[in-house]
C-alpha cells in the first residue's frame, strides 16, 4: 500500500515513523523545504517522493494520512477525497460543526472511508477499561472523571478543549456506549490568544456524568481517568500503562456510615504503541473495504461536545446537545 502523508510537524514526523515501520512506501508533502529534506533523510525516501504541493503526489498513492493543523482539513480531506482517496484526519476532525458537517457530506457523497485520530480508543488500556467494565468488576458505571493536564506549550490552531479534553469526549462515549447528551463548562484565556488554555466540562451521557479537566499550567504530567461504579472504581494511569482495580462498598449499620475498600489490585497493561494500532486499523479497513473504527460521524459527535462547552461557559447555562438553544432558553 502506498500512504502520502501530508504534515511533517512533530506529530506527523511520529506518523512517518510508524508508517515506515509498517513498511508502507510513503510519499511525504509538507510546505517546508527543510522538512523535506529531513523526512528523505529520516526514512531513507526517494526524493521524487516527497513534495510540496500534495496534488503531485495523490495519483501515486492509495490513501491519504492528514496531519495538519485543523483550519487545514476541511479543505484538504474533501479534495483529496474527491480525487477517490480514502483519508485518516488527525483530529480534530475539524475546527467547526459546520465544517463537520460538511465534510461529512463529502464523505457520504464520495463513498470513500474517513477515520478520526482519536489515538486514546486505540490505547491498550482503553481497551482494559471497557472489558473490566464489560465483566462487571465495578457493577454499574456511576460517574467518570478525566484529566489530560500538565505545563507545556499551547497548541496555536485551537484550544485546550479542542485538542485535549476531546480525548476523553470520544473516550467516554466509547466506554459507556452511548453519546452525549448534555454539557456544562468553564473555560479560560489566561494567555489571550482568543482561545481557551483551560478547561472544565461536565459531559451527560444520558444518567451518566462525566467531569473532563485539561489545560496548559498544571506542573507534571497527567493523562488520567477513574471510572466510579457501584461496587468500586477503576483509576486508568494513561502515561504509566496501569489501572488499579478498587472493590469498595458503603455500610449503613446503627444509624452510622461507613466506608470499606474491601479489595485493590494494579493492573500494568501491556501492548503495542496507540498510533501503530491505530493507523495500522486505518489501513486495514482501506484494504478491506470495512467500516472505520473511528468514522466521521464520531468526530462529528465529539466536536458536538467541544462547541457546547465553548457556548456554555460563554452564556453560563448547561446546553443540551440536538438542540440549538440551552435548557431553559
């Protein structure tokens, strides 16, 4: 199979990387010369195989793998589907919902697969998590808690909401099987670049609430959630591959409440690299002609999420999803 990817950023030089390693002849197309240069040295490229303008490269090519800024997508994965290539798109999908949803249409209109990069349905501890949920480990699922924080550099095509609390809106939709129902937020531009650097959301999910922390200014590094159940909680360690199992459960006895961990076991989880399963399930519904794990409808939806929690902290009101106006308006 013959991938070009289009963005040599620093995540896109990590989709080189992989590529390469799934041995995929690659073409590469990026604006910057110097970029170009680096990747024909990097993965030892033909030279004629990596270019600036993507256009000479999508008749080389069976699919299109685009990791470019996100003002950028709408655009460049509805031309390169309607040149009949099929297109992995870094999420988020888009900037928009309307953007979206056009592209969307793009999608249905051309019959060609689009999968969303939401790398964290791919990571192997998400997978723990939805079998330990699945067998019942902790009884029915109460609330989840999320936090993808720490001090870095922001990110300068969108918010913190846009490109790290989404992690978790697809996630937990995924989890608990079920979409968005509701949302309520706090958001800030501490830095004033016009775009949030920290976020607070409040995601229903039918009964289900779900609280998603991110941003820029929190000291160390945090890619963390805990699923409350029932009869116990899992706490998920994204960065270090564990989960702890906690069996607990609430006494009432004599007019009096008491609290017992009745059991706690860490899980180290093993498995391949997030990207690599992902991109290698892209690649396999491409060959196949299957259904995309991650289609466009899932960042449609998690875009959804992103939009009414930038509404809701700027009216101070809870917005229900499906709907054009927040509750009680």
């Amino acid at each position: 199979m013959k991938i070009l990817l289009i963005g040599l950023g620093r995540w896109g030089q990590t989709h080189l990387r992989v590529l390469s390693e799934l041995g995929i002849e690659v073409w590469v197309s990026d604006l910057s010369a110097e970029r170009r240069e680096w990747a024909v040295k990097t993965a030892r490229l033909n030279p004629r195989r990596a270019v600036a303008d993507f256009r000479e490269a999508l008749d080389q090519v069976d699919a299109v793998d685009l990791v470019t800024p996100a003002d950028t997508h709408l655009a460049l994965a509805t031309e390169c589907l309607r040149a009949g290539k099929d297109c992995f798109v870094e999420k988020p999908l888009t900037r928009t919902v309307e953007e979206a949803e056009r592209l969307a249409a793009v999608v249905s209109a051309t019959g060609r697969i689009l999968q969303v990069g939401h790398i964290f349905r791919f990571h192997p501890v998400s997978a723990a998590l939805k079998r330990l949920i699945a067998e019942g480990r902790i009884g029915k699922v109460r609330y989840l808690t999320g936090r993808f924080a720490g001090f870095k550099r922001p990110r300068t095509d969108v918010g913190v909401t846009h490109t790290d609390a989404i992690h978790y809106f697809d996630l937990f939709s995924d989890l608990l099987d079920r979409s968005p129902s509701a949302v309520t937020a706090t958001l800030r531009d501490y830095l004033g670049r016009g775009m949030d650097d920290l976020s607070f959301v409040t995601v229903e999910y039918g009964e289900i609430p779900a609280f998603v922390e991110t941003g820029y200014f929190a000291p160390g590094t945090y890619r963390e959630c805990v699923v409350v159940g029932e009869g116990g909680s899992l706490a998920a360690d994204f960065a270090r591959s564990t989960i702890t199992v906690f069996q607990t459960r609430h006494r009432h006895e004599n007019g009096a409440w008491a609290a017992q961990i009745e059991g706690e076991e860490t899980l180290k989880i093993s498995g391949e690299e997030p990207l690599r399963r992902e991109i290698a399930a892209f690649l396999e519904v491409v060959e196949r002609r299957g259904a995309s794990p991650v289609d466009v409808n899932a960042g449609l939806s998690a875009l959804r999420v992103v939009e009414a929690a930038m509404r809701s902290s700027r009216q101070g009101c809870r917005v229900v999803l499906n709907s054009r106006a927040p509750e009680g308006a």
